[in-house]
C-alpha cells in the first residue's frame, strides 16, 4: 500500500500536535505546581489567644506520612516583649525569661531560661484509612499549649498553621478551646494526584481489554499464536505492578485501587497466556493421516 504525500502531512501534522500538546501540559502542571507552592503560606489559620499572646507559634506541615498516620511539621517559636529575656540579645531566635515548656500534641518542647528557642520538628496524629486511595480523607488535629516557670503557670499561646504539603489538598479549622490551642486539618489528595491515578488506572483496563480483545479475535479467526504474541503478553502481565506504582503517592499493594483494577488486570492477562500456552500446546499434536479408502 502506497501512502501518499497528503497522508504523509496529515500523520506528520497529527504527530506534532500530539507531542505538542503533551508538552503544553506537561509544562501547564509545572507551572501550576510551582504556583501553589509559593502561594501555601497564603493557606493559614489562628487557633488560640489572639489578643497579645505570650507565645506565637508558627507551625508548618511539612508531609504527610499517611502510611504512620502522622503529619510532620516544622515550628517557630515567637515570644511577646513581656515573655522575652532581657538579658539574651539575638536577631534569629527568642528567648524566653522564665523556662517555659511549649506542648504540641504529644510533644514537649522545653526551653530554658535565657536560652535560644530554636526550630523544632515533630508529628501530629492522623485518621483515616488510605485503602481508599486515591479517594481517602483524613483528619488531623493539632493542639499547642504553654507553661512557665516551676508551678506550671499557663501561658497565653496563639498557635498559627500555615503551608500544605506537595500531592495533598487541606482545608484548616481553628477550634475554640481556652485551655489550648487547637486546628482541626481536613485532607484529601490534590485532584493532580486524583486524576493521574485515575488515568493510570485507565490505561491498565484498556491494556487488558486489548489483549484480551486480541487473544479472542486469533482464536474465532483460527490465527496460529506466535511466540512474540505469548512473550508480550506474560511481559505486560510482570509489568502491571510496575504500572501500578507509578501513581503519586500510592500506598502499599492492596488498597481498593488494586482490588478495582490491578487484581483484575492481571487474572485478565493471566487467561490470556494460559489460552496461547493451550493453543501452542494443541499445534504441536501430530495430525492424525488420513486411512486411504
């Protein structure tokens, strides 16, 4: 068959198109993505004594480890004229003038009198169920609270929490508590992550069903089953898995994601090799000679 020049133009304008338009959004969720990172300190909220509090502290997720049920973050430490040492003089971090202990969550953070209160990390419990990949929710609370000096004075403490992490989309809640501070963080995936795992997802059923589209038309058409046809198929069939990780964020094997799509993919793959191991198996049979009459 002869293609002509006009088909040659048509396929080679198609081409440029396609990769040009991949490019574009590929580029397009760069830019998006670089955006929204600048732009997630805009996402903040204030839990706490707000009037002139005693202590400030900024706190900053830093990831979501769905799999320990944490969120890790990064604190600051502010501290009011009134709580600030008169005799530690230092441009980068406050020093309290009594020792002050600074509680977020179930840590505790204890700060000398006169000392440097530096940056801290930690972690905040988190609930929810990440089997529902890549729908799952979880819900995080973090409390901060303070005392002073050696009965434990409470400490007026405005907690600010600000930033979201990289795949993840939050939606802050501060909650009104006069003994602490406290921000309730509702979590889902960015729909980014939604819908790249949905695609992929898509993509494997459509590989199945093109195999299996095509071990049914060879059988009903009476094809002889090739090797290279047995040694795709079992390499699409080890390759799955492989498929199936690259989703953002994914948890371990197992979670609804794989029950919807990777379990079946791969028994539908799997049926496809036993049908061209049986028909291979059946050719080498010898054919029975006819009984001349």
């Amino acid at each position: 068959m002869t293609i002509t020049r006009q088909r040659k133009l048509i396929f080679a304008t198609a081409a440029f198109l396609l990769i040009a338009a991949i490019i574009s959004g590929l580029s397009s969720l760069a830019i998006i993505g670089r955006r929204k990172s600048e732009r997630s300190q805009e996402y903040s909220v204030a839990s706490g004594e707000l009037v002139d509090p005693d202590v400030i502290v900024w706190l900053q997720p830093k990831s979501v480890d769905v799999l320990a049920g944490t969120i890790k973050y990064v604190a600051e430490f502010e501290l009011s004229t009134a709580a600030s040492s008169k005799t530690y003089d230092n441009d980068f971090y406050y020093s309290p003038a009594v020792a002050l202990n600074v509680s977020i969550g179930s840590e505790t953070f204890v700060f000398k009198a006169n000392q440097p209160m530096l940056q801290q990390t930690g972690s905040a419990p988190l609930l929810g169920d990440f089997n529902f990949y890549p729908f799952d929710n979880f819900t995080g609370i973090i409390t901060a609270s303070a005392i002073s000096g050696p009965r434990g004075q409470p400490v007026k403490l405005s907690l600010v929490v600000a930033g979201i992490p990289n795949g993840f989309k939050i939606v802050y809640t501060a909650l009104d508590f006069t003994e602490e501070a406290i921000v309730l963080a509702e979590i889902s995936r960015n729909p980014t992550v939604v819908t790249f795992a949905t695609l992929i997802m898509i993509i494997m059923w459509f590989l199945a069903l093109a195999s299996v589209t095509f071990a049914g038309c060879l059988h009903m058409l009476e094809k002889k089953v090739e090797g290279a046809y047995l040694a795709f198929t079992i390499a699409l069939l080890f390759a799955m898995p492989g498929v199936r990780n690259t989703m953002p964020s994914a948890p371990p094997i197992g979670c609804l994601a794989d029950q919807m799509v990777l379990v079946w993919v791969m028994v539908i793959l799997a049926f496809c090799v036993l049908q061209y191991f049986v028909r291979m198996i059946l050719n080498l049979a010898p054919v029975a000679e006819k009984e001349s009459l």
